[in-house]
C-alpha cells in the first residue's frame, strides 16, 4: 500500500486524459459527468457533457428544467433513469441545501440516484475527501495487484475491496504531498496538488487505460512491480466474476405509420423502460410468428391498407439482444384505436426519441424525402 500510493499519483500526474471536466471543482459539473459516465464510455460522454453544462449549468437551471429538455440532453445516453433522477437530486438540493452542492458525504449519499460509488468520487474529486471508490474498473484493478481470487460480488470479498480503497484513498490524504494546499484552480494534475482526488481517479485511469479487461498493457504499467496478478501469470484469471449471465433475445415490430406526411408517435408513460421517451407504436413478438397484418390488426383494431419493410435496428441493451424490424405503413383513414401524436419529420428533433427509434426516425425522414 505505502509504495502504491506514490506510484498511482505519479503516473496519474504524467498521464492522464485532459477531459473537460477534470478542468472544474465544481460539484455539479462533476456530479453531472459521474452521472454520465455510469455504463457510458468516456468518448459517448464528452459532447452529452459538454451540451449539458452549456444547456444547464447550474443545480438550479437543472431542477427547473421541463423534462422534455432533461430528456432531450440525454437523448442517446440511455439509462434514462439517470436523468430523471439527476433533477429531482438537483430539486432536493434547491429545496433542503439551498442551491448549494453538499460536502458531507452522507447527504451527498442521499440524494436520490446516488450510490457509495458516485458519492465517494464526488466528494474526492471535487472536495478531497478521503472518500473510496469501487467500480466496474476499480475492482479488476485491485483484483490483480491484490492477487484477490475470489469473486468480488460476494459479500465478503466486497467488503475486503472497499476497504483496500478506502486505505489507498487514506493513505494519499496522509502523504506529504497531499498536503500541500488544495487549488481550486486545477490544469493538469501535478504532484503537488497530489490528493484523494487524484489517487481515486489514478484508479479509474489505470483500468481505463492500461488495465483493461482484455489485453491489459502490464509491460508499460507504473505498478507492474507491485501485481501479484502480473507476477503470478494471473492476469487473464482476474477479476473472478463467475459465470456470465445467458442473453436474452427479444423481437419487436414497429409500425412508422403515416398519413398526409405526418408519422404516429407515442411517449412512453412513466414507470416502465424509456419512460416519457418517444416511439414509433410497436409490440413484442418473441416467440411468435411474424404475422404483421394480425399484429396491426390487435393494435390498432383496423386491416392494412399498404405496408413495406423500412429497416430493422438491432442494439444490445444489458444483458438482451434486441431485434427491431420496422415497417412502413401509409395509410388514408384514421383508424379508431390510434392514439399518439402526428408529427411530420422535419419536427423529429424536437422530440426525444429512444437510440433505436431515433434510427427508425432517420429512415422515416430519408423515406419522405425520397417519395417513397
Ligand atoms: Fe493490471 Fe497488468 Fe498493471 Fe497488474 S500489471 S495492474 S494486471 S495492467
């Protein structure tokens, strides 16, 4: 642990990314992006973050925004919960901290769609708390310079790796370095604002970067003299996280309905998968034969009048396979049991569509355009 420490905050000085919002101490502007960055890469995130902050940049403007805006910013992320949560943390810090981002870590920790994880980079990263980390990245990280083979999921194992965190984290709150005045104008990180902050996100960098699950760079890693993993062979081993879960796949049918160059969209009601997103109407079929006439038919209660194949979208969505095929449906009377919004494609934009639907969007729009 003592010879750890030093290492991790001198590789991470040397070499970390120059991301936009490693260039603020503003909690909020942190907050936003931990948010984000939750099963999203670095990459997706940058311009999500960049857009928000220009959009929203303060807690309030974040808690008054509509929801149509807060969806439409995160349009393209997933994981919508996050969002909606995200406001109403943002409302709870107007109506009981008075605007002000918390420091203490357990009302950091309550506000709502913040977990130990989120808390503990918050509040390193943004006030130097000695506060841990452990995640998805951190965890293979310690897994391997631990030599820890057991399966991290499990209680105990768990409890070891947070606490190894939370040493580590100490521990570079207690070096010399650390000590030295905390800037609240930071540039690139140096020693000499070595931190708490800094050795959580030498972590997150270190998995991000060279300890990656599949061909981690260890020759050119700053603490391969330290890893049990690397000097045992055990790299590949490591972490231990059991056997994987099957995936599932699953099959829907979308209709992009159409009448005097208007297109049917629904909003998903709240509650449920994508909820208060748009879509084109649509069912799950899984396991059932691909009637599409019948299926327009239990819909909308009305028969076909012309259909054609538009697309089909397939994107993976935690552990299911999804499988989306479109079909274009003109049709020249309102059938009864229709209900949604009318909108012609050039006002798509202003609506915040799910990713796969958002493509079914695109391939109506270019079908208008092209007369077909
Ligand atoms: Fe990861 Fe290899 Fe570095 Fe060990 S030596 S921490 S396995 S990259």
């Amino acid at each position: 642990m003592q010879k750890l420490v030093p290492l991790l905050l001198d590789w991470f000085a040397t070499n970390a990314r120059d991301l936009p919002w490693r260039r603020t101490r503003d909690p909020y502007a942190i907050w936003v992006s931990e948010i984000m960055l939750q099963q999203t890469q670095v990459k997706t995130v940058i311009p999500f973050w960049n857009r928000w902050m220009k959009e929203l940049p303060t807690i309030e403007a974040a808690a008054k925004a509509p929801s149509a805006k807060i969806h439409k910013l995160w349009e393209g992320l997933g994981y919508y919960t996050r969002v909606r949560n995200l406001q109403k943390a943002a409302r709870v810090i107007v109506t009981k901290h008075g605007g002000k981002f918390p420091e203490n870590f357990d009302d950091v920790l309550a506000l709502p769609g913040i977990g130990h994880y989120t808390a503990g980079a918050i509040c390193s990263i943004a006030f130097n708390q000695p506060t841990p980390i452990l995640d998805g990245n951190v965890i293979r990280v310690l897994t391997r310079i631990f030599g820890i083979a057991k399966n991290p999921k499990e209680k105990e194992t768990n409890q070891l790796l947070w606490q190894i965190a939370e040493d580590l984290v100490s521990r570079a709150k207690n070096t010399k370095e650390a000590k030295a005045e905390f800037t609240s104008q930071p540039s690139q990180p140096s020693r000499d604002i070595t931190s708490c902050s800094h050795l959580n996100q030498s972590l997150m960098e270190l998995g991000a970067l060279v300890c990656s699950p599949r061909n981690p760079q260890c020759p050119v890693c700053p603490v391969k003299n330290l890893c049990v993993a690397f000097k045992e062979n055990r790299v590949e081993e490591l972490p231990n996280l059991g056997k994987r879960e099957a995936a599932t796949a699953r099959r829907f049918v979308a209709f992009v309905i159409e009448r005097n160059g208007k297109f049917l969209v629904r909003q998903r009601p709240a509650g449920v998968v994508n909820a208060h997103l748009w879509e084109f109407p649509n069912a799950e079929i899984n396991g059932a034969k691909l009637d599409v006439p019948q299926i327009f038919k239990s819909e909308f209660g009305t028969e076909l009048e012309k259909i054609s194949p538009l697309c089909t979208v397939k994107h993976s969505i935690t552990r299911y396979r999804i499988k989306l095929e479109a079909f274009s449906v003109p049709l020249e009377k309102f059938p009864t049991k229709m209900a949604g919004r009318w909108v012609a494609a050039r006002d798509f934009d202003s609506l915040a569509f799910s990713s796969a639907h958002k493509k079914l969007a695109s391939a109506a729009a270019k079908s208008i355009l092209s007369g077909r």
